[in-house]
C-alpha cells in the first residue's frame, strides 16, 4: 500500500523519531523515568501518531528492523540523562518472536554503558497470547539481563488473571480507560482498586496511564498507585527537550 511506500521511505530518511512521556513516582513526585513513544514527522507541524501507521508496521515485518532502531534509540538516549533516569520501551508481538531482540538489546545495552536496571520493556497481552511458550522464554531471557518486564495496557483486550500467572511482571499499567472514567464511575474505581491489590499481592508495581487531572491523581493516590503517567504531568515530548545528565550534575 502507498501508506507502506511511505513508511518505509520515512524510517530510511529519518522522519521517524521517539517522544518520552514523563513516569511520575507517587512517593516521591518526581519523574521516575520515560516511556519512549514513537512518532512520524511528516514536515513541519505534521506529526503522525502510532495508531496511523504502527499495524502496517507490525503486518509487513518494517516493525522488526523499525523495533531495533527503536531500542538502540531509547536506550542511547536514556544514557545521556541523569543516573536514577529509566527508560520504557514498547515491544509488539512481532518483535518478540524475532531472534535477534536479545543481541539488539544486549548491544545497545554495552555500546551506551547503561545499567540494565533503567530499562524497561512493555508488552500487552497479545504477546500471552501468541506462541506464549516462546514468547515467556525470551521474557525470562530479558529479565536475566537486568531489564524489568511491564504488563501495558492492563484491563483491555483479552485480560486474562491468567497473564498474571505466565509471568513475573515488575510493573502492570492500568489501562487509561480506567483512569478516564474513575470519577464518574463507581465500577472503574472498584476494577482499580482491586487491580492494585492483586498487584501488591503479586509484588508487582502499579502504574496508572492517562491522568488528566488532580481529583485523578487523589483518588489513585488512596488507592496506592506507585505511579502515574498522563497528560497532565507531561504529553510526551521530544527527547531534546530532555535533561542532560552533566546538566543537572552541575
Ligand atoms: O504514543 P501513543 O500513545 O499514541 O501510542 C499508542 C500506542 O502505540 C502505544 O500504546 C503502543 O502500543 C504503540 N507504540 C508507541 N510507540 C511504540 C514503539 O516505540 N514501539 C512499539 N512496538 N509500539 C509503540
Ligand atoms: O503504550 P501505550 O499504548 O499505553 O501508549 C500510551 C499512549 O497513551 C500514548 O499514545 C500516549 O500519547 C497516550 N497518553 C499518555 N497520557 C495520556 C493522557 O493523559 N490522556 C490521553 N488521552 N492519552 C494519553
Ligand atoms: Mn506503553
Ligand atoms: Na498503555
């Protein structure tokens, strides 16, 4: 398809390029660290987001070569920011199953010199769901590195409690759906809360996506969310935008 045609034309001129959006630690209430979030720069003030164009990706296999640069990208950048700083990295199904994710993260791990410890890959639940028996074994193979493993989009989809149990996630994220609708829907606070507490239970670590506002962040608050991402924080920006870590050491 044209779309394709131009897809790929973008990745090899560059046009591609990642945004990090702000992980705000509750505790705390400083910024924990980054997701990295892919974007299309279509000109000046045309910027494609991920839904246009991420399927066509994942359905013609550019999300494998697309994927890598991603990595080398997210984590050659996380290595330029102050030392507590993570980075979380999205990876699709298709990358998963791809044999050369562990060398790619491997080698950008020791080209930058970045202590595994502040990645962080997301996968939804699709990834269970496929070829799981393959797909756990290279999330252990991650894990023995030293990255942690979030369970993203948590309460979409196929949610299964199973998923839970496939895997030792260090983090789930609840779905923003939930998050939107916390004020105004008893059922979605009941569907959190309880999420939170399987989490805790679990010894996993909780985050909330798509905060908008205070009387959000409250509610998660009392609820014991670890932590939390959304607009009202930061929209994802530019990784030039970014503290340098030389910057804030002086
Ligand atoms: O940035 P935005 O919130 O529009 O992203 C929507 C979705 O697109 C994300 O939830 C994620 O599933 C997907 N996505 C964004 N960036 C990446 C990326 O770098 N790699 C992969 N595989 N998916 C991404
Ligand atoms: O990886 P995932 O599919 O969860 O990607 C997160 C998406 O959620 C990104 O595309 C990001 O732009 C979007 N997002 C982040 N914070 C907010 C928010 O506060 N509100 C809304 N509507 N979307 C958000
Ligand atoms: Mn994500
Ligand atoms: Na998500």
């Amino acid at each position: 398809t044209q779309l394709e045609v131009d897809l790929r034309r973008a990745f090899q001129e560059n046009e591609l390029e990642m945004y990090y959006q702000p992980l705000m630690e509750v505790k705390t209430g400083k910024i924990k660290g980054y997701e990295s979030l892919l974007r299309w720069r279509r000109g000046e003030n045309d910027v494609l987001l991920p839904a246009e164009f991420i399927e066509i990706a994942e359905d013609t296999g550019l999300i494998v070569p697309l994927g890598e640069w991603i990595i080398r990208t997210a984590i050659a950048e996380a290595a330029t920011w102050p030392d507590h700083i993570t980075v979380a990295i999205n990876l699709s199904p298709t990358q998963m199953k791809n044999p050369s994710l562990i060398s790619t993260v491997i080698n950008a791990l020791a080209t930058n010199a970045l202590d595994p410890a502040r990645v962080e890959f997301e996968i939804t639940e699709s990834v269970l769901l496929e070829e799981s028996e393959i797909n756990i074994k290279t999330l252990h193979v991650l894990r023995d590195l030293g990255v942690k493993i979030a369970l993203d989009d948590f309460g979409t989809g196929f949610s299964s409690l199973n998923y839970l149990r496939a895997f030792p996630f260090d983090k789930i994220k609840i779905d923003k759906c939930f998050v939107t609708e916390l004020e105004t829907r008893a059922d979605c606070r009941a569907i959190i809360r309880a999420v939170m507490c399987l989490a805790n239970d679990l010894g996993m670590r909780t985050t909330a996506e798509g905060i908008e506002n205070q009387n959000q962040i409250n509610i998660l608050k009392a609820q014991g969310c670890d932590e939390m991402q959304g607009f009202l924080f930061s929209r994802p920006i530019s990784g030039k935008l970014l503290p340098r870590k030389d910057e804030t050491a002086q």
